[in-house]
C-alpha cells in the first residue's frame, strides 16, 4: 500500500448522508409551484405513484444502467397532468432540499481538509439519479473547502458503479495510473469490489452510526480483494501519516 496521489469518493453515507428521507415531503413542498392539475393528484397520490414507478425501473438500475432525475420526473409529472411555474431544475433542486437537506459525514470535513493540505488530489463517483448539477451544488454547499476535481453522477453517463467504466473515466479525467489512486465508499459490491476491479485501491467507509434507509445488508460479509477498512474519516488520516 502506497501514499496515493488522489482519492475519490462515493457520496451517499460516504461523505454525506440523508437524515430524514421523506419524499412526500419534497413532493409536498413542490405544490405552490403547480399551475395545472389535471388529474387532482394530492402530494400523497403522487409520492406513491412516483414510488411505484421507481420500483419499475429498478430492473435496469440493477443490471447498471442509471435514469436521470430529469427523464424520471418529465415522465411523471407530463403523465399526471401537472405542470408547475417553475423549471425542471427548480423542480429537482426543491423536491431533493425538501426531502433531505443533507448533513456531513462525521469529520468528513476534517478529512478534506487533510488531504487538501497535503496535495493529495481528490474527485467524486456517485451513483445517483440526480443531476450532476444538483449533486455538484448540494456537496459545494455542504463541503465549500473541497477541491474535488470532478463529480461524477452516474445520472449524466448511463453507467452505474460496479461498471468498472466509470472507474476508468475517473481515471482519464485525472491522467493518473490506476495504482495512483484509492477509492473510498461504504458498498461492498458497488465500491470496494467495483473500484478495485478497475485497479485502484479500494477503502471500505463502514459507519455504522449515521442514518442510512439504503444500508445493504453486509453483516458478515467481506470484500473479495484487498482493501483498507476504516470506521472514521479519523483512521483515513491515520494511515495517511504513517505512509
């Protein structure tokens, strides 16, 4: 294990979390934006339907393949009758602050700082059907002294971790050797197998205290190639220093 030249991280319960989840909230939120109402749809109704769809398209995401907020959304609302006063991006940006504002990662933001006091470069690789605009605004408003180089949302590339492609995209945008970097996210398959597949070493962020409705269940489970498990943004620095 050698110092690496730059680290890239997962977003969700990896550098920030979603406490509070709630997308009726959001879709509550969105009602004194709508200007047609066809079908008389309550917030209620719609956060349902929109659940069920989401459960429709689960298949692909399984299989790697990611739908952009905006489709999803153009989809649901143009199929309801609804239309608002607002645009898309207004949309997407009041539903997900109103589902969840966000919150940082325990001493995430010590970590950042860290790394960025010690010229270790740093980047983003997120699965999520967001925008990439959104996700680049909500981790700038949560984390303003990062110096990621990219964020990339599966959302703007098709393609979903495992897909060892948007490792190696990640890799081209920073002109490093895959051996150059590490990789920190808190899912076995997605992050840890996933990244190191494409060659780059993998660091298992395991938090266990934060709220996470997405938590795949890994009890027991260990990844299936070398890696750094840590607990705290606390031991990443750790093992910075000794290296």
């Amino acid at each position: 294990m050698k110092k690496p030249k730059m680290i890239i991280f997962d977003y969700g319960h990896t550098l920030l979390s979603e406490p509070g989840f709630d997308f009726l909230r959001g879709q509550k939120a969105l009602f004194p934006y709508v200007t047609k109402n066809e079908s008389g749809k309550t917030p209620e109704e719609i956060s349902k339907f929109a659940g069920g769809l989401f459960e429709k398209i689960g298949a692909a995401r399984k299989v790697g393949l990611e739908l952009h907020e905006k489709q999803f959304q153009s989809f649901l609302y143009e199929y309801l009758g609804i239309e608002f006063s607002i645009s898309l991006p207004e949309v997407e940006e009041i539903l997900w602050d109103n589902t969840s504002p966000g919150a940082v990662m325990p001493n995430a933001g010590i970590m950042i700082d860290y790394i960025n006091e010690n010229n270790i470069r740093s980047g983003v690789i997120s699965n999520i059907g967001w925008s990439g605009a959104a996700l680049t605004k909500r981790i700038n408003r949560l984390l303003p002294h990062n110096k990621f180089e990219f964020i990339i949302a599966s959302s703007e590339y098709m393609f979903r971790k495992p897909n060892v492609l948007l490792f190696e995209l990640a890799l081209k945008k920073a002109k490093l050797d895959a051996g150059d970097v590490w990789y920190c996210g808190d899912k076995i398959k997605y992050d840890v197998e996933g990244s190191s597949a494409a060659g780059i070493f993998p660091v298992w962020y395991e938090d266990l205290t934060a709220e996470n409705p997405w938590r795949e269940d890994d009890t027991g489970s260990v990844p299936k190639c070398e890696h750094l498990h840590i607990h705290d943004w606390l031991d990443l620095i750790e093992v910075l220093e000794r290296l």
